[in-house]
C-alpha cells in the first residue's frame, strides 16, 4: 500500500516536472490578419465576386417569381396545356436559380474554390512563419487566442502575434 502511494506520488511529480517543463504561446490570428494587406485585398476581392454571383441568382430568382405572379394573374384565361407550359417554365427558372446558387456558394462551389486559392497561401505563410518562430523559441504549443478555444485568459508576456508580424515583413 505505501508502495502504491509512493508510485503515485513519483509519478505525479514527474508529471508535473514535464508540464512545467514544456513552453507555450499565444498568437492573435485577427490581429496578425488585420494587418496583411494581402488579406485584406483577397477579402475585398472575395466580397466583389460574391455580390457579383449573388446579383446573377437573385436575378434568376426574380424571374422565377415574375413568371410566376403573373400566372397567377393570368391561370383563369389560360388552358390546360398553357397552364403546363407555365408551370414548368416556372419550376424550369427555379431550378437554375438553385444550380447557379449551388454552382457559386455550395461546398465546392466557384466562391469555395477561390477563398482558398486566395487565402490559402497567406495561411501557408503564416502558419511556416508561427512555426519558425516557434522553433527558435523552444515552444512546443501555440494557441491562437482569436479561435473559440476557450481560453479565457493569456498573458501577453506569451503572445507572440507581433513577432510572427516581423517574420511576415509587416510592421505593427
């Protein structure tokens, strides 16, 4: 039994030797994004293309519902096949306007496809920068303060946002 203890106790000790042992860092992904004018250029870019594709379906969805008041408007007049006719031009017009919504802001659409050509070289270049310096500095964890991680508190004496700036090229 006192043997057990004593295990125990080892054990915990030199678990706690490890944890104090090992560095930590914090970097602001919002701030380090803030101040790279790349990003902020693939951002606005991404905004202009977006409310471009966004203009082409809501103007597929108004003529879908277009087409569609006016066979409302129109249904006493019409026969059966006419009534046919229109309704399937409707459902045609509706169902482009879900394609091209699809084709823009689905999972794999064209806006997906061009974040991440954008975007994913900055992140490459940040990431190798957090990772140099993280390496000179002997940090073997590196949370970014911005995510929802649940940190509720970092010290700013760990936060190394500014130096992964420097790294970058960019001056804060």
């Amino acid at each position: 039994m006192i043997k057990k203890v004593i295990i125990c106790m080892v054990c915990a000790f030199c678990g706690l030797q490890t944890i104090s042992a090992q560095k930590f860092a914090l970097i602001d992904m919002e701030y380090i994004l803030k101040n790279i004018p790349a990003y902020e250029r693939a951002n606005e870019q991404l905004n202009q293309v977006s409310k471009q594709w966004q203009a082409e379906v809501d103007a597929l969805t108004t003529e879908a519902q277009t087409l569609y008041k006016n066979y409302q408007n129109e249904v006493v007049f019409l026969s059966q096949e006419q009534k046919k006719a229109r309704q399937d031009a409707i459902v045609e017009k509706e169902r482009e306007a879900a394609e091209l919504k699809k084709k823009y802001f689905g999972p794999e659409g064209e806006l997906f496809k061009k974040r991440s050509a954008l975007m994913t070289p900055i992140q490459d270049e940040i990431y190798n920068a957090v990772k140099d310096v993280a390496d000179l500095r002997g940090y073997q964890l590196v949370l970014d303060r911005a995510s929802d991680s649940g940190i509720i508190f970092g010290s700013p004496k760990i936060d190394i946002s500014s130096e992964v700036l420097r790294k970058l090229g960019y001056s804060n």
